[in-house]
C-alpha cells in the first residue's frame, strides 16, 4: 500500500492514525533516507501513544523507553550506528518483544532473524513537505491497515 501525502498537518494526522493501530509485540521498522522523517513519525507515535511531549531522537543514545498511557512499554530505537548484528543482541532489544511494542529506524541488521514486521518506508516527494509512505506488511497486518484505510479521509491518495 502507498500513500503520498502533501502537508505537515496531513503527516500529522496519518502518524496518530498509525498509533492507534498498535499494541503488544509489533514491530515497526522506518526505513528511508537521512532527513525524510523517520524520526519525525516515530516522535509522533509515542507522543500519541504516551502523551509524553519531550520525545527526543535515540540517535546517540540508541534506545529510548516509554511507557504508553496502556502500560505497554514503547521502545523508541535508532540503529543508525550500529555496525554489527551483535551490537543488537548487547542492547537486548528483543527480549520479551510480545510484551512491548518497537519502532525502529535503520533495521538493517535486524531483518532476517525478525519476523512479521510493518515496514514503513519513506521517500521525499516533490515539494517540501510532500512525502511518500510505502507500507510492507504480512497477512497478520492486513486487518489492520485495512482498518487504517478506512478511517483516513479523502485527503490521502492510496495506490
């Protein structure tokens, strides 16, 4: 499923819809190129999700812990620097993954040995703020994002 997009407030608006879609053991991998708005999607689900306004980027810290307004913990992960799959395994991310949710920005290295992810992948658009989100997902999924068409108004073009 493709959707583009033309306007902060619409990006804004798709973000909070997504958040609603969540709940224990997804993973959500954000994929794109540096300065597309991964971080910018990831920051708007846990604001969502937590209402925690003073979300920051994991960029150096790697992971960032919240938890939602449902109790559920939310990790907020950037894999930017990460060089080897065993660096992965150190942080201890996936411990217990069917308990937490995880967005994660640069999944490199996590692909293969993860399964059933939302892969959200995020080019640039023509205009400043026009974005183009691919979405990649299993038939475990499909309800879901089935759901997520249905509650997105007019405004959004799906391909």
């Amino acid at each position: 499923m493709q959707i583009q997009l033309g306007s902060k407030s619409a990006c804004v608006k798709l973000f909070n819809l997504l958040a609603g879609l969540f709940e224990p053991g997804d993973l959500i991998f954000l994929n794109g190129d540096l300065g597309v708005g991964k971080t910018y999607l990831a920051k708007q689900i846990v604001k969502n999700l937590t209402g925690d306004n003073l979300v920051v980027s994991p960029t150096y810290n790697l992971v960032h812990t919240y938890i939602t307004k449902n109790n559920i913990e939310l990790l907020h992960c950037d894999f930017f620097r990460i060089s080897e799959k065993s660096e992965i395994e150190e942080l201890g991310v996936f411990e217990e993954i069917t308990k937490k949710i995880i967005i994660l920005e640069w999944p490199k290295f996590v692909g293969k040995f993860i399964i059933d992810p939302l892969i959200i992948e995020i080019k640039f658009g023509k205009g400043k703020y026009d974005r183009i989100f691919n979405f990649s997902f299993s038939k475990n999924w499909k309800l879901r994002i089935d759901n997520l068409k249905i509650r997105v108004n007019n405004e959004f073009s799906f391909l």
